[in-house]
C-alpha cells in the first residue's frame, strides 16, 4: 500500500534582486497515519514546506516537485476546485495564531458549522448536534455557551481548541499543524498539544507538526525532520534525539538553556561570514 | 542603595488593577526575574517604571530616587529598556548609526561616530553595519541594535522585556551570552520579564513569580533549579515549564 | 568596485552610500512603471515649459492683435488665436507658470499644516485630537470649490488669494492621512524607545513620527495636484482666480465659452492642457504610491 501523502523533491523559490532565492531546497519525505515532526529555525522552509502541500503559495513564489500525493491522486495536477475540495476536508491546517485565523464577525459555532458544511450534505439539525459533538470533544465544558461566543471573547488556549475542532470535524486524514501553541500560555501549551495527539489516535490520522522547538516536537512525534536553510539535514526517530548526528541538530539541542543551567555560556553554532546575527 | 525599589505598586488600565500591591526590591548588580503567564501583569511592571503606564500608585524608587521626581532626561541615564519584538523597536527608516546616536543628541554628547563604533564592537557588530536599515538586519541583529541603543546612555538598570522570546534558539543563545558578558563588564543590574524558566535559571541571581497582578512567590534561582517552590502556583508553572521544554530530557 | 555596486551594497560604508543606495533602489523601482515613467515626463516638460516660456513661447502672451482675432489652428498660430487677436500656444506656455506656481505654493502651505496637526492629534490622542480632528472635520464636511469661493469672496479676487483660500480647503485630507499614519505606530515600541531616551514630545513627533508620515502625505499631495488644478481653473473659469490678462487655464477656459460653437479651440486647448497636467500628476502619484512603501520595495 503506498504511503497517505508521498512527497519528492520540493523546491520553493522567490525572485530576489540577483536573481531567484530558492529557500526549500529539495525536501522529500512519505507520511502515513502516523506523526511527523518538522523542526527548524526561522528562514529554514519548514512552513513553507507545509504550505506546498496544500498548494496555498501564491505567486511570486515557485513551487516545483517532482511528485505530490495524496492518496493515490497528484496534487500537483487538481484543478483548483478538486485541490478545494482535498483543504480542509481531507487534509486540514491548524496555524499558529487562532486571533487571525478565525473570522471577527462569526460566532464559534457558526465557523464551526461553516467547516462541515462547505463539506458534508447534512440537515441543520444534524450539523448543530455535531458542532456541539465535537466541541466537547476538544473539551470545552459548556458548549452550547461557547458557540454563541465571538473569537474575541474566548481565550487564546480556547481559540486554538476552536481552530482544532474547526480542522478535525470534516474527518480529513491528514493535520498540519503550523507552530499550534507558540502563542499560548506553557500552561495550555501542553493541554492543546495532548488534545492534538488525542485526536489524531482516536482517528487514526497523519499528523504533521511544523515547529522551532525540538523537545516539544520529540515529545509528541514519531519522527522528526530537521531542516536548515530549506534542506532536510537529518532524520530522528522521537526517542532517539540524543544520539542525533548532525551538527547542526546537536547545535539546535545544546544552545537552549535548561531549568537547572549552570553553564556560563551557551555554545553558540558557527556561522557562515555575513550571517553572523 | 537598591537599583530599582518597588513598594505597594498598583498599575490600573481602565477600570481594573493590573497589578495589585506588588512590592520587589532589586540590589546593586542583582539579576532579577518577574515571570508569569500573559495577564500576570509582568510586563506593566516594567512600563510602569519606564512611564509607559502612568496609572500607578505605590512607591517607585531607582537609585534612591522617587521615579516621579525624576525627569524623562534624567531617568534616561539611569534606566534603560530592551523590547521584545526586535522588529518592532527599531525605527524602520533610520539606519543604525542614526538609531544609536539619538540618545548622545538628545543629552547634547559629542564625539557620535567613536562612541557609536564602540558600543557596536561590545555588542558584537560588525561596524560594517553601521549603515544599515532595519529591514538590511536579522532579528539578532536588531536586538543588538537594540541593547547598544539601550547602553548609549551608560545606564546601571536595564529592563529587559521578553528580550529573546521572539528569536530563534540559536539566536537566542546568543543574545543571552551577550547579555551575561555586559552584566560582567559593565556591572549593570538587570530586571527581566518573561515566561521562559529556563531563560531565568542561565540569566538570574533571583526570581518573582506573578500571577493575575500579584507577586506569589519570590525565590532564589537554586530554588527554581530544583523545583522546590512554596506555592502551589509557582510549582504548577514550574511542572508545566517542564513539560513544554525539560521533560524529555530529564526522562532520557 | 563599479558605481552599481557601490550603489546595491547591502553593507553601505557611509550615510551618503546609504542614502544614495535607498534612492537608488526607489529610482529604479519608479522607472520599472511604465505610467508613473509618463507622468514624471509630463511632470517635467511641465516645469520645463514654465521655466523657458519666454524661449520657447513665438509670441507675447499679451500682446493684443486684433487684426488676426479668433484664427483657427494653422502653421503660423498652431493652436489659434483668441476674441483679441493672442496666440493661444504662447499663453498657453506662459499659463503652465501660472499653474505651476498655484500648485507648489499650495502644496507647500497645505502639507505641512495637514501634516503637523494630523501628527500632533495622532501622536497625542485624547482631547486634544478631538479638537483638532473635529475641526479638520468641519473644513472636510464643505464642499471645497464653495469653500475656495467664500474665502476668495472674502478676501477678493486675485491669484493670491486663490492659492491661500484652495491651501485652506486643501490640508484636511492630509490631517487625516497623518493622523491615521501615526495611529499605526504611536504606540509602537520604536516610539517608546525613544521617549525612554529623554527626547521631548516636539522632537519625537518633528523627527519620528513626521518622517513616517512624509510618504503618504507626499503620494497624497500629487494625486491631489489634480483636483488642485482644477479647482484653480474653476475659480479661474468663475472670474475669481488669476485676473485678466493673465493667461491662467481656467479663466482661457472661461474666456472662450462665449465662441465653443463656432471657435472650439479658444476654450479646447486650455482645456487639453488641463487635462494632460492633471493626468500626469495622477500617473506620478499612483507611481510613487508603488515606490515609496520600504517594505513593497524590498526583495525587488
């Protein structure tokens, strides 16, 4: 059986004053129903990695990759009404910051219901059962409450598990979850990232969980890509971060400093001349 | 003498106390953290030091002196502080060199190009950059721009606002190696704001945890190391610091 | 190292390479637009023509003759002759000054003003930007030409006064430019940063805040430029701007309306010249629209 999601070959690239930038630089990689984690600083492509797979970079980006797919189908070769059909339904994308991703003017609720129905043919009363469903199950308490509520009066922490109700409740078979908790509290950092593991084993999905932070993707990935200056320069099973290789990844692990530090100071990755920062 | 001497402090926005009868004191040279989750009121602490707040009441005293007897002027040589957003803090149509000489016009100090080459060398710029906009810069870069900019005065009390939370890891190792060698050759005193554990653990001699506009607990920096705080809060956000950044790694 | 290099250096050794460096990467985006390229051509014969009227112009702008009144357009008069025996080419020429003078004069009155009240009010806020914006309020709620027409009645009819009395209808729209500018970024740390330095609230706004705001002022100001001309022309037209024999568009306009049916170019081309400048202020303004934003720049 192939894989859910085969990509070979990414390469992004923008115009730049001398000529094109390319800044993903053949990334390749299968996913199956099982969690991968994308790691890398900023400017490493990592997000732009997860973009490309849905097809969400506009001009005057360029994309080229040698295959995308999903499934069976090639991605590259939808229309953009078939590729319409695959976000969201099939292959969902939580952002970083649920304060822009969710519309102002909508209540919870009515996004909630948007998602499902843009996708499925359902009656209304039916549609209202299953926001509420799946409310409680990203563990929101009172529910019927908190449909009514506006973006603006949830919390940042509710606001994500809205985005993650809003993403899961077509079913789609793949998460792509772009730095899901870098703009939450530590505190329900960890209650949104269990929800998302949560989730992912009840539905036996693919999940891929693009971040900066190495521990965290450890912590709730099976294997982990690491990626620097748009190439993926090494491949980590979850548990086996500390035997990682590259100097690159040992940089990444042993700059962060630890609750009970007591270097004087923290090593530093060489840099090539003129991207000293 | 302490550097920054805060007693009773309420901080008002709108109708509510922020910050509810807050009292720290920070000596001479000390490393002193205010951490706590977004709405602790860590951060109005610090704008109401600098001015940016001005609905305080309580006692604020920097070196001695009442804050509200002090001149913008004056404070400006005393105090100093480092934002967070690196992007943000720098005037985007002013290259470096116009950035770092702003503080010596406006205090009516000559000699701008020397002093601004060498405040650039101790914050580990290439003076190459000299001439350079923001936008020519990366996020490390411009937080250096931003500590030299905050040194230009030769101030003793710097406050630093989250000052590594939007750089990159390795960025950020950097930018705090940079600022403990400052610390230790300049003695400055520093206050720090964040939500980052670990960042106080390598930066700071002692910390304040807050929590909704109140301090819960103050404790040595061995005390976070271990993990042995009094409070029930304090050791909450210490397990779940833990979990989001430590945990592997105690377990491997 | 070629003056290109020197020019794209992405590590300027000075001010000047700095400064030359941004100006450059502006120019060369402006020149990659074909219509901002159009109107800064206009723009410039415009003030080519203005400033060598006197050469280029075959014939006095005054000068009456009314043995040849009312000629067509031939090889001797090219655009005709008007009701007194003028050369429309040559008052024509000499009118460009006229309209080149009413608009730099009140760009240079209403901008500045427009500017500092729309900073102060943004950068202070409170009640002192519900005064000053209420009473940008007031100046924005009256029609302009009718506005320009009370002052002129007001103070009389003359050039002068047209340029004072269109300068003060003209620096609402830039107060409200300057003052949504600042709002973006009064509370920016940028800002805070150098409050905390010990700079005064006048040189915060007059060096900080002011400078940000010049782009859009500035892009403003051109696509304004139109409506500034013909406002000009329409108080020209009415009788109550440049007074006769001054060869001001507007009232050449005016002049020729009595003859539109059987002389057409004594009104037409006035009208044309009109036409073309306020075209080419609208190209260089939607040009520089394009250029001035640092961030849209970048990556070019």
């Amino acid at each position: 059986m192939p894989p859910l999601l085969e990509l070979k070959n990414l390469r992004v690239s923008f115009p730049g004053p001398r000529g094109p930038v390319e800044v993903v630089r053949g990334v390749s990689f299968d996913l199956g129903r099982e969690r991968l984690g994308i790691v890398g600083e900023s400017g490493s492509g990592k997000s732009l990695t997860g973009r490309s797979i849905l097809r969400l970079l506009r001009p005057p980006a360029k994309v080229s990759v040698d295959h995308l797919r999903f499934d069976g189908q090639d991605l590259m070769a939808m229309s953009d009404r078939q590729m319409r059909a695959v976000r969201g339904a099939r292959i969902s994308m939580v952002m970083q910051d649920p304060r822009y991703s969710l519309n102002p003017v909508m209540t919870v609720g009515a996004q909630i219901a948007e998602a499902l129905r843009v996708h499925e043919r359902i009656p209304r009363r039916a549609v209202r059962a299953r926001v509420l469903d799946m409310l409680e199950k990203v563990r929101i308490h009172d529910p019927e409450h908190v449909m009514r509520l506006y973006p603006h009066e949830v919390s940042g922490g509710m606001g994500q598990r809205v985005m993650i109700a809003m993403m899961l409740i077509p079913k789609p078979d793949i998460l792509i979850a772009d730095e899901p908790t870098s703009a939450l509290d530590v505190s329900v950092q960890a209650q949104v990232l269990d929800l998302i593991e949560e989730m992912i084993a009840e539905n036996g999905m693919g999940l891929i969980l693009i971040s900066h932070d190495l521990d965290l993707v450890a912590r709730y990935c099976d294997r982990v890509l690491v990626m620097n200056r748009g190439e993926v320069v090494e491949e980590l099973q979850a548990g086996a971060l500390h035997s990682a290789q590259h100097p690159y990844t040992r940089g990444l692990l042993e700059s962060v400093p630890r609750m009970n530090e007591t270097r004087r100071f923290l090593p530093v990755m060489d840099r090539v001349a003129g991207m000293g920062t | 003498m302490s550097a920054l001497n805060i007693e009773n402090l309420f901080v008002r926005y709108g109708t509510k106390d922020v910050v509810q009868d807050v009292s720290i004191r920070v000596g001479q040279g000390e490393s002193y953290a205010l951490v706590g989750e977004s709405g602790s009121g860590k951060s109005t602490i610090l704008r109401a030091v600098v001015g940016m707040a001005s609905d305080w009441r309580g006692t604020i005293q920097v070196d001695g002196q009442p804050r509200s007897a002090m001149g913008q002027g004056a404070f400006a040589r005393h105090c100093q502080m480092v934002f967070q957003d690196p992007f943000a803090s720098l005037h985007p149509r002013r290259t470096v060199d116009a950035t770092l000489s702003e503080p010596l016009r406006i205090h009516g100090i000559g000699d701008h190009a020397d002093r601004v080459v060498e405040m650039m060398r101790s914050v580990g710029l290439d003076p190459r950059y000299r001439f350079r906009f923001p936008h020519q810069l990366s996020g490390g870069q411009r937080q250096r721009v931003a500590i030299a900019r905050a040194l230009m005065l030769d101030p003793k009390l710097l406050l630093l606002d989250e000052p590594t939370s939007a750089l990159d890891v390795s960025v950020q190792a950097e930018i705090l190696n940079l600022l403990v060698r400052l610390r230790e050759d300049r003695g400055l005193t520093y206050v720090l704001v964040t939500h980052a554990l670990p960042v106080v653990s390598f930066l700071c001699d002692r910390l304040g945890v807050l929590h909704k506009g109140g301090l819960v607990e103050e404790a040595d920096v061995s005390v976070l190391r271990s993990g042995a705080f009094q409070q029930p809060y304090a050791r909450d956000l210490y397990a779940a610091s833990l979990g989001a950044g430590d945990r592997t790694r105690r377990a491997g | 190292m070629s003056v290109l290099d020197w020019l794209t250096d992405d590590a300027p050794a000075s001010r000047l390479q700095a400064q030359a460096g941004q100006a450059w990467s502006i120019a060369r985006a402006f020149a990659r637009n074909p219509l901002a390229m159009l109107g800064a051509v206009i723009i410039g014969a415009l003030v080519f023509v203005a400033v060598f009227a006197p050469w280029l112009a075959p014939y006095s702008p005054v000068g009456q003759d009314l043995g040849s009144r009312l000629l067509p357009p031939s090889a001797e008069h090219w655009l005709g002759t008007d009701e007194l025996g003028r050369d429309i080419y040559s008052r024509i020429l000499y009118g460009a000054r006229i309209t080149l003078v009413i608009v730099v004069m009140v760009a240079l009155i209403s901008a500045p003003l427009g500017l500092l009240i729309g900073a102060v009010a943004g950068y202070f806020g409170g009640w002192v930007d519900r005064v000053l914006m209420a009473l940008t309020d007031v100046f924005l709620s009256l029609p302009k030409l009718i506005m320009a027409l009370a002052f002129v009645a007001a103070l009389g009819a003359g050039l002068q006064n047209a340029i004072i009395a269109i300068a003060v209808t003209a620096w609402p729209a830039y107060a409200r430019i300057a003052r949504a500018e600042t709002l973006t970024f009064r509370n920016a740390e940028f800002i805070a940063a150098v409050r905390l330095q010990g700079a005064s609230h006048l040189r915060v706004i007059g060096l900080h805040v002011v400078p940000l705001c010049l782009s859009s002022t500035i892009i403003r100001v051109t696509l304004d430029m139109a409506g500034i001309i013909l406002t000009a022309a329409g108080l020209g037209f009415l009788g109550l701007g440049a007074q006769p024999p001054l060869p001001e568009w507007g009232a050449m306009i005016s002049r020729g309306r009595s003859f539109i049916l059987d002389q057409w170019w004594v009104a037409t081309m006035p009208g044309f010249a009109i036409i073309i400048v306020s075209l080419g202020f609208c190209f260089l303004g939607d040009g520089l629209r394009d250029v001035l934003d640092p961030k849209q720049r970048e990556g070019r």
